[in-house]
C-alpha cells in the first residue's frame, strides 16, 4: 500500500500546479490539463531516473543530493557509459535537464526558454521508447513548450519559475519502490474536478476498488505469458490492474482509447 502521505503529497502538487495556472489566466482551461499532466510526467521521469541512477554500482548508498552532483560532474562520454547499465524502460535525462538543474538557474533571464528546452531534450533523447503512436506510424513527443501558454510574454519566466519551485520542493522517491498506479491518482482527481457537474466518471476509468475485484475474478491462478488489449483504456487503471495481478513480467499490455 502506498502512504496516505505519498498521496496526500501528489494531490497536493497537483493543487499548487493548479493555482499557478490560475494565477496565469490558465484556470480552469484545457490548457491547465496540459500543464498538469505535462509537468507530473516531467517530475515522475526524473524522479524515477534518479531512483535508478542510485540502484547502479558507481551510485550505491548515495544521497538524491549526491547523485545528482556526480552525475553533473560527468562528461558525456562517462553519462553515456553509465547509461548502459541503466534499466530501459527507465527514460534517460541528461544531467542538465534535471529538476535540481533547473532549480539552480532558475534566476538567469530567458529561464522559460531553458525550462521548455529541457522537456524538448527529454522527448528527442527517449523518442524510441517514450513517445505515442499516432497515425501514419507518426509519434507524437512527451512535451510540448509549456511557457507558451502564457500569453504575456513578460510574465513566462517567472510562470517556469513557479512550477520548478514546486517540483524541485517535492520527492517521490518512496513510490518507485512499490508497484503503484501514479498517473491513475493523478488522473482521477483531474476528472472529477473538471467533470464534477456532469457524473460521467465512469467514461473514463474504473475505480481502484473495483478494478482489483475484477482482476482478481479475470485472474483466479497463476498465469504466464499472456498478452492484454484494452480497445477503451481511458487512464489505464483497470488494465494496469489486470498486468499487477498477472505480475509483470508473464504479460505484455496493449492499449488504445476511444477518445
């Protein structure tokens, strides 16, 4: 089980990322969604990088703190060599593009520039495994240039500054040692303040509650080697439920969504 803390501490993120977008006339828009989403997909990239970073030989025993100064120390031949080692499925950042990173420049003018440069490094750099499938066998990146959205030019720097404060305040280091539906929590807490007048939850994903019943029912002995397609996935909570309880490595899960 995760710590009502983790969740409290997620939610929390998302109420402050929320009050910036309100405090930049993002309130509220499609485009708060964006930045929400967006920027939580940043923060558990990094999070989850540094988590792994500190799992291989040269990192073992280190700090947050720690890992990243010696990762800055690196030269890109010495990061690439590292890399190597490094579970695939986990996204590679350069060392410039981290949170931390950010965090110390954030002061320079022009930071905006900076901040959406490095969710572009991110996207090009992890391209091959970490993008969407559109049509035509064409792939839609991770990150757009979030800055943009705010259309006072003069006021763009400080909104990156805003949303760095944030995330460079806040670890989700405890998380990635357990098996946990992260964007799940994020998504429905969205959903039912933006559909909150309508009662269409239900379009969009099924609760973890009934998610587990139904994976336990679908699922009554050990299975292996079985692949999962969900044609209507919404946030995935049920099929990521369904792959938990099979146990991850005895299936692979495919996924489209109506809308």
């Amino acid at each position: 089980m995760v710590l009502i803390s983790e969740k409290e501490k997620i939610y929390g993120l998302i109420d402050d990322l929320k009050a910036i977008c309100s405090n930049y006339g993002l309130g509220n828009s499609g485009n708060e969604y964006k930045i929400i989403t967006e920027t939580f997909l940043y923060k558990f990239l990094n999070d989850k990088f540094i988590a792994a970073v500190k799992e291989l030989d040269e990192f073992k025993g280190m700090s947050t703190k720690e890992a990243e100064e010696k990762l800055s120390g690196l030269s890109d031949d010495d990061f690439d060599f590292q890399m190597l080692d490094l579970d695939a499925k986990v996204a590679r950042i350069r060392p410039a593009d981290l949170i931390s990173s950010l965090f110390s420049r954030k002061g320079e003018q022009g930071f905006h520039i900076t901040f959406d440069n490095a969710l572009l490094h991110i996207s090009d750099e992890n391209k091959d495994v970490f993008s969407v499938a559109a049509g035509a066998q064409s792939k839609v990146r991770l990150f757009d240039t979030l800055s943009n959205l705010v259309t006072e030019v003069e006021r763009q720097d400080d909104f990156c500054r805003a949303i760095i404060n944030k995330l460079a305040a806040t670890s989700f280091d405890k998380i990635f040692q357990q098996k946990y539906d992260f964007f799940a929590d994020i998504f429905e807490y969205l959903i039912k303040d933006y559909n909150k007048d309508s009662g269409q939850y239900a379009e969009y994903y099924t609760p973890h509650s009934i998610a587990q019943i139904i994976a336990k029912i679908l699922v009554p002995e050990d299975v292996k080697n079985v692949s999962i397609y969900d044609p209507a996935a919404g946030s995935g909570t049920l099929v990521l439920t369904l792959a938990e309880q099979i146990g991850d490595k005895n299936c692979a899960v495919y996924t489209q969504d109506i809308s």
